[in-house]
C-alpha cells in the first residue's frame, strides 16, 4: 500500500472556494498512467496533475494532467495551479530575480512566470503556444439548438475552432441572457461535434457581470468528463486570440479578462494578453492568482 499525497488549491480567484479547484500530486514518481487516470477520476476535479523529474534536466519538472476521462496535453489552470503549489513548496528556484520557471507538458515547454508583491508571488502566467484557426462550423441552427436558443442569440462572428495547444470550439453570443440560458443538448452535441475538429464547447459574451472584465464564459467538455468547468485558461488563449482577430479588442498588446464559473457559483477571473507584431498574434499569456485551500492523502 503506497500512500499519496496532494495539495488542493482553487485556481483564477483569490476567494477560497471560488475559482477551479486543482488537485496537485507533487510526486507522481512511479506512478502508472492507467493509476494516475484512476485517481483523477475518483477525486473527480476538472483536473488533477502528477509533477515528475522532467526528461531535460535544464527544466523544472514535468507535469502531467488528467481530467476525470482523459489525459490532456496541456491545460491552463492546471498549469498556473500547479506552478503556484511548487513555488509554496518551494519546489522550484523562483524569485524577484529569477520569476521563470520550464515545465514540461504532453505539448511542449511551458514557461511560467510569476508576479511578487511584497516578496512573495501572487500571481501565475504560462505562456501558450502561437494560435491556430481551424474549421468553422457552418450551420448556425444546429448551435443555437445545441445550446438550446434562438439562433438569433448568436453573435454575428464565426463559430471556430481555434487551438494555442488545445482546440477549443469558440461560439460568441449576444448578451449575457443567452450565455446564462445555456442548455446543453448532449443529444445534439453527440451528431453535430463528436466528429468535429474540437467537441469541447466554449461561449462567451462582451456583456459582463463584474466591472474590469472583458468578456463572460462557460465552456462545456462532456467528453472529457467535464458538464461544466469554473475556469479554462486553455480556452482562454484561444478567446484572447480570437478577440484580437476578429478586432473585438484593439490594443497591442491586448489585456483582456475572462469572467467564467459564475452560474456555477464560482466565480473565476482569468488574466489574458496577446502580443502583436506586424499584425500577426506572436504571444499568448493566461495567469491568474490562486488560494491554497489545504491538502489530503489517498492509498493505492
């Protein structure tokens, strides 16, 4: 009997029990893939990371990431969640002078970098890799179904799959109404996305609750287990991308804030920023602040 132990933290708030809830297992040494998805589904968090030696030692660690279906190549809130318990564990060499950590994910490096006030970090930013814009969906009826509004809920841009390491399925509505009115027909998600380039569903709205905000979000992912994440900061690179894109927001470099996981009762603000040379996307940055909220251990 082997006993694990993890941290659990709520990730894009600085409210406990607000955010996304993270669990994080600073030792996954040994650890198979089959016993890593186990557990991920058994705590049943959107996700839970395993952090091991990376396989270059000129990085940090390597971090693996599992929601309750699947392993994911890389995820935003994982990643700023998981960066934020190793500097609190002091796992990782980082200061004023030295804010930069390297982790490994199934897609790539990651580099995270950290914001300090008063000598100790406060906040997390990973930066994505350059977009990608993949197919548009063309029949607009059949989302509106799915979401079950009125296709005149639809915001007047493109229904896109756009990727900065993980493809998200973009869809603009009109008004905060219709994002809050949101029902998933799973039926129709099934016929219309499980084949499609992204079957993970993310809304958004330039309509807003919180003042300082930017835009307002859900995302759905029945595939991977997840009805409903409080906070994505995977889609979050693809939102800030396509904003740009499309000119919903001007400035270079664009600093936008998602608000996400308020009908869920947890509220999260996720920090964008997409720099720009010569009219092409050539940075994408998502970081957050996080709440440790306590830790546990589970036997295998």
């Amino acid at each position: 009997m082997r006993r694990l132990h993890y941290h659990l933290v709520d990730v894009f708030t600085d409210q406990r029990f607000g955010g996304n809830p993270l669990a994080v297992f600073t030792n996954g040494r040994g650890l198979s893939t089959e016993t890593m998805q186990a557990i991920a589904k058994e705590l049943n968090l959107s996700e839970t990371t395993f952090v091991l030696p990376p396989d270059n030692p000129a990085n940090d660690w390597r971090v693996r990431i599992f929601t309750p279906a699947a392993e994911m190549p890389m995820a935003g809130h994982p990643t700023v969640g998981t960066s934020f318990v190793l500097a609190r564990e002091h796992l990782v060499n980082v200061s004023e002078q030295q804010p930069v950590i390297r982790l490994e994910e199934n897609v790539g490096l990651i580099p995270v970098t950290f914001t300090f006030e008063a000598g100790q970090p406060v906040m997390a930013t990973m930066q994505q890799l350059a977009p990608e814009f993949g197919p548009v969906f063309e029949d607009r009826d059949m989302i509106a179904a799915l979401l079950s509004l009125d296709p005149s809920a639809l915001e007047d841009g493109p229904l896109q799959v756009v990727s900065c390491g993980a493809p998200f399925f973009l869809v603009p509505l009109r008004t905060i109404d219709a994002v809050r009115n949101i029902r998933l027909r799973i039926d129709i998600w099934e016929r219309a996305l499980m084949n499609f380039a992204s079957s993970k569903v993310f809304v958004f709205t330039r309509q807003t609750d919180y003042p300082g905000s930017t835009v307002h979000s859900r995302m759905f992912a029945p595939s991977l287990g997840i009805r409903e994440d409080p906070a994505t900061g995977a889609a979050s690179g693809p939102l800030g991308c396509y904003l740009v894109k499309y000119g919903w927001v001007k400035d270079n470099p664009a600093q936008i804030i998602s608000e996400q996981g308020v009908e869920m009762g947890r509220p999260s603000f996720i920090h964008i920023r997409i720099e720009q040379t010569g009219g092409a996307i050539t940075g994408v940055f998502v970081g957050g602040q996080c709440v440790y909220v306590g830790d546990g251990q589970i036997e295998i």
